[in-house]
C-alpha cells in the first residue's frame, strides 16, 4: 500500500505538459491551427502522470466511455497505434475529439489527478494519438462485426451523424450518410473555424469512415431530393435523422435588420465552409467591421470574435449578459481569445441597434445587469440595472 501511493505521488509531481501554440501576436492575423500538438516525447511524459485508476472517474465523464486509462497506457508505453486502435472501439473521430470536445467539464473534469493539481491532459493525449496514426499509420481499419444485412440511412454529417455512422458500420450494418451541402462534416466544417479544427481533419476521419465501407452522398437534401418514406422503399431498414440547429436565433431587438447586423450562423458559414478567409483565392463575399462587437460568450461567440480579428478587425468585444463564472465556452477558447486582443464586456446586454440614414449600424444601446437567482439553466438569472443604459 506505502509503495503503491509512492508511485502515486512521482506521478503526480510530474507537471502537466502544456500544449506548444502558435504566438497570440502572429496567430491573431492567421487561421492556421492555434495548438501545434504534443511530440511523442512530450505525449509519453504527460502519459505517465495517468494513476491509472482501479474505477477511473475520467471513463465515467466521457459521453461515449472511451478506455482512457488503457489508450494513454499504451502512449505511455510508445504503442501509439494501439492507442489510436483503442479509441476507435468507442470513438469513431477521436482526432475532432481531442480538439473541441469540452474536456473541463468531462473526462478531464473527474480526473484523480485533477483534485490536487492539474489534471491529465486526456484531450491533448487523444489528439495526439489520432494524429500520430493518420500521418504514421499503415492504413489498417479496425474491426468489424460480420454483416448484418440491414441497411441504414443517416441524414446528415455532423457529428451526430458521423457518429451514429461509424457505430453502425462497425457493428456490421451497411450504411448510407446523406448530407445537404457540398461537404461532409456539418457544423465540424461551417461553424468551426479552421484555426480550431482544420478542415482536413474532418475530411481525414470521413475518408477513414469511407474506407471502412461507409457510403456518402452531398447535395441530398432529404425532404427534398428524397423523402423519407422514399428511403424506406428503397429498402433501408432505419433512418436517424441528425440534421443540426442550422438556423439562427435572433433577439427581437430594435435594430437588428440594419446593414451589419449579422448572425453567427451566417458569418462562420461564409468565413468556413465558403472559405471567405482565402480571398482572393476565395471570392465569398463577408463583412470585415474595424470595430466588431460578439453578443454571448459560448464557443460560437468566441470563434466569431476571433474570426473577426483574423479579418483584420482593430477592435473585438464579447458582449454576454452574465458574468464569467457563467460563460458556457471552453475555458481554452476564453483563454485564446483574451491572449489574443479580444475585450470582454461582462454584466452588460444590448436593447438595441443605432444605425444612420443609411442603415448602417453605427452603434448600440445597452443595460448594465446583475444576476439574480439560478433559471432553468441552472446559471444565475441576469437582472437588469435601473438607470445603467449607456452606448457602446
């Protein structure tokens, strides 16, 4: 017993191994990928800091059960593609994944490591590994169950759908994704900008699906080209449906149908997914304001800002109506965007857009808040200041 917690405590003096970015000042005007990755030096040494825990609380924190004692046991070991192969018994897109997955608040967030310091780096050691095998790997699939006979249909690429995807073909079914736009990978590829996911990334792990016998068709807009009760004629035994929330939600405030005034939605499709940040190899048309302001601070806010300052953008503010303890966003991406230039407005909400004879916005007008009781979030209720209106 003395000698297991020996071992224990060598482990955990070894310090979490930080992720080699790209500088704030040179990354802020580029969209290549802001972490550089882990070498496998580095993967090994942080691999060892796992406790490797009889009931690891990590497994009970992943959505989809990964064996992260056992993957990063094998990294520790150097069998980099017996990690990769053991990722891919649970997780069919371990290399998206180790990138935007919210690991604070999952694996990462119930590590043992984490209680006295910092936890281990699953989500730097997942990447790595998927890494490691696209680039390093012999091609070799991993298993699958023999066929089923049954045939599925899944309506759309994004993540749910790759997911579901990858499950089925490994259990033996044949199946079909079929995917409204141009491209596979959903909100993976129009919402996410390339300096956080690059888009051969996504397209990398949808070949490996393709290799392994998924089917893929873009350009069908089920509902449209095909119905579903047409589907099923054709002889598919399922169909799950994982279209995404593509639309937007806008605030219904005063203001917002002026020139400038733009949804996320829109503005990532046109910088991603239409490559607007490439001009002018790229002629997709897209706003670029010298003075941007974000409202909310989740994960789409902070891609947004951080588009804008790589647009060339002087000033970028996130505006969110409660305070930081609130904010739903990666602490990575809030970390990233402050070292970047962005400004934080916390406490404040717009009530409305100013604009000129134009209309074009010019300004806005906004509340000071305070928060309240918790809502149905589960985050304390953001409560309006009297008398605090001032304009931004």
């Amino acid at each position: 017993m003395a000698e297991e917690e020996v071992k224990k405590g060598k482990k955990e003096a070894i310090p979490r191994q930080p992720m080699p970015e790209q500088a704030p000042e040179v990354r802020r005007r580029n969209f290549k990928e802001v972490p550089i990755g882990y070498t496998p030096e580095t993967a090994m040494l942080e691999a060892q800091r796992c406790l490797q825990c009889k009931k690891p609380g990590c497994v009970d924190g992943c959505p989809v059960q990964v064996d992260i004692p056992g993957f990063i046991n094998h990294i520790k070991e150097g069998n980099f593609t017996g990690a990769a192969r053991l990722l891919w018994q649970k997780n069919s897109l371990p290399a998206v994944c180790g990138r935007v997955c919210p690991q604070e608040i999952q694996c990462e967030g119930n590590c043992i490591v984490g209680k006295k310091g910092q936890p281990v780096a699953i989500g730097n050691l997942e990447r790595f590994a998927a890494d490691y095998e696209r680039v390093n790997g012999k091609g070799e699939l991993p298993p699958k169950a023999p066929p089923t006979g049954k045939k599925i249909a899944v309506v759309g690429s994004g993540p749910s759908g790759l997911t579901v995807a990858g499950d089925l073909i490994a259990k033996g079914h044949e199946v079909t994704v079929l995917e409204a736009f141009h491209k596979p990978g959903g909100v993976l590829v129009y919402g996410i900008p390339e300096f956080r996911l690059p888009k051969e990334i996504v397209f990398s792990e949808v070949a490996f699906m393709e290799r392994q016998g998924v089917k893929l068709e873009c350009n069908s807009v089920v509902g449209r080209t095909v119905t579903l009760d047409e589907l099923f004629a054709e002889g598919y035994d399922a169909v799950y449906v994982g279209v995404g929330a593509g639309l937007p939600t806008f605030m219904n405030i005063p203001g917002e149908n002026l020139i400038g005034v733009l949804s996320a939605n829109e503005y990532l499709t046109r910088a991603n997914l239409m490559k607007a940040y490439m001009f002018p190899e790229y002629d997709t048309p897209i706003v670029k304001g010298k003075n941007v302001v974000v409202l909310g601070a989740g994960n789409v806010a902070m891609d947004s800002a951080r588009t804008a300052m790589r647009l060339g953008a002087d000033n970028v503010k996130i505006v969110y109506r409660r305070s930081r303890q609130e904010m739903p966003a990666r602490a990575a991406e809030i970390h990233h965007a402050e070292e970047e230039g962005i400004e934080f407005f916390l406490l404040t909400a717009p009530t409305r857009f100013l604009g000129d004879e134009k209309g074009r916005i010019t300004g806005m007008e906004c509340l000071k808040m305070e928060l309240g009781e918790p809502d149905q979030s589960g985050r304390r209720r953001p409560i309006p200041v009297k008398g605090s209106e001032f304009k931004m």
